[in-house]
C-alpha cells in the first residue's frame, strides 16, 4: 500500500512539473509584460497629471477644485490601470467590474445628501457666482462674507462676526445676490418730507448733499427721485453709487447731511401721525 501511495504521490508530482514547465514561459511573459504595462502607464499617468495641473493653472480655476479634480482624474487612471495589469496576467475582470458598481450604488444611495453638496460644489467653483472675499445674500436666509469654498460646504462670516457653515447643495440651488462682484454698490434709501413742503428746492438741498460727498460717484450721475405719495409724506429716493469699501461710510455720511440740510432749509421730515376731529351733539 506504501508503495502504491508512493507511486500515486510521484505521478502527480511529475504532472505538476510537466505543467509548471508547460506553463512557465507563459506566466514569466504575462508577469513580464504586466511588470512593463505597470511601470508604463505609472508614467503615463504622472505625465498626464502634469500636463492636466499646467492646464488648470493657465485658466486660472480655483485651487480647491483644480486639487480635487487633478485627484480624481488620477484615481480614475490607476484604477484602469490596475485593469489592465490584472487582465494581462490573465484574471477575469467582470468581477471587478460587478464590485466597483455594487459599490458606487451602495455608496451613492448611503450619501444622497453628500452627493448633493458634492455636485453643488462642483458647480460653485466652476460657474463662480462668487469667489472668496465677495459680501453674498442667498434665498435661503444666509449672509455674509465668504471665507472658504469647499468641495462640500462653503465657510461664510457675517457682519456680526459669526461663521456660518452653508451646504453648497443648499447654496446652489438658491437665488444669490452678490454685493461685490461689479466692484461697486448703489445706496438706495428714501427721505420723507412734509406735504407742504417745496419738492424742488428738497430736492435741490439734496443733491447738493450728494455732490458734496467724496465718496459719490459721478457715473453713474446721482439721483433723488420723488417715489411715494405716502400717509405722512412725500418720500424722495436718494440713489448714489460709491466703491465697495467706502458704500456704508457713503451711506452714514449721506443720512446725517442730508437730514441737517433739510434742518437747516427749514423742511420738515414728518413721522406718522393721526388727524383727529371731535364732533360734539350740542
């Protein structure tokens, strides 16, 4: 029986050496050339990421994206890159292939509310409704400075001095009004003056306020335009346009004069007030 067991474990041990020199050229080849492919499109990879970062660079585009993007645009290489090594050595990538989609959906469903942040992000840095530095209000009740734009969220600080954090998915999908952008800002407020009162020389005493001002702008001309035939008073807008820096010193400076310039003009600016008549039986 030994021998017998002996003579089996032989035979099989021949065979495998038969098919392991049968085979070896065959497996140094594809390790050989898997090796080469490897090393290859390593470089490839590393030429073409160079090339895509001076890309980013002449247009300019924002460092969190130009980051973001150059990483995944490389990962997407390595990854067909370690297709490729593995087929070369002769291994069926179909399943690769089912893994990474089953895992996409599972990831995707997990972190719906992400995704939406990602691609709000994506569209901020590339549209740039607004960069970082400009003063922006949005639809969805937020205001502020802004401090930082992520692939994620965006870093705002108000006027107050507090940090608010944004979801650019919500961000995105809001109206934006950005106060910086054009590098200037039009004042738009109204004055009141009594019923009785001259509208042309209000409105002479007024624009001579604004021409004395050093932060009003010329160009566009200044305005003051009678708006409302209110319950109180006649309302004049005043509408100057000043540099960004200076609007709310232009705007303080322009409230103060004109209200001591319609003083001293003898003009009244009413406030609400009631007409009560008292009719008496006798």
């Amino acid at each position: 029986m030994n021998n017998l067991e002996l003579n089996e474990v032989q035979q099989h041990w021949d065979k495998f050496v038969s098919s392991a020199i049968a085979w070896a050229p065959r497996i140094i080849t594809a390790v050989i050339s898997a090796l080469l492919i490897y090393l290859i499109g390593s470089w490839i990879i590393r030429l073409v990421k160079r090339m895509i970062d001076k890309a980013f660079e002449r247009r300019q585009m924002d460092v969190s994206l130009q980051r973001f993007l150059s990483n995944l645009i490389s990962w997407i290489l390595n990854i067909l890159l370690f297709i490729v090594v593995v087929t070369q050595l002769g291994v069926q990538t179909s399943a690769f292939v089912a893994i990474i989609g089953a895992a996409g959906l599972a990831i995707g469903l997990a972190l719906q509310g992400s995704l939406s942040n990602f691609a709000g992000g994506i569209l901020i840095l590339l549209l740039k409704p607004f960069r970082v530095g400009d003063y922006i209000t949005s639809s969805a009740d937020v205001s502020g400075t802004v401090n930082e734009i992520d692939i994620f969220n965006t870093k705002l600080t108000t006027p107050q001095n507090q940090e608010v954090v944004v979801p650019n998915g919500v961000l995105s999908n809001s109206s934006i009004t950005n106060y910086t952008k054009l590098g200037t800002r039009r004042t738009w407020f109204d004055i009141g003056v009594a019923y009785n009162a001259d509208l042309k020389q209000a409105k002479e005493v007024l624009m001579r306020v604004i021409q004395n001002n050093e932060f009003a702008f010329k160009d566009p001309a200044p305005q003051v335009v009678v708006t409302e035939l209110g319950d109180s008073a006649i309302n004049l807008s005043i509408r100057v346009t000043a540099s960004n820096e200076n609007f709310w010193t232009m705007q303080e400076q322009l409230i103060i004069d004109c209200k001591e310039a319609l003083d001293g003009a003898g003009i009244e600016i009413p406030f609400p007030q009631r007409d009560i008549h008292i009719r008496s039986n006798a």
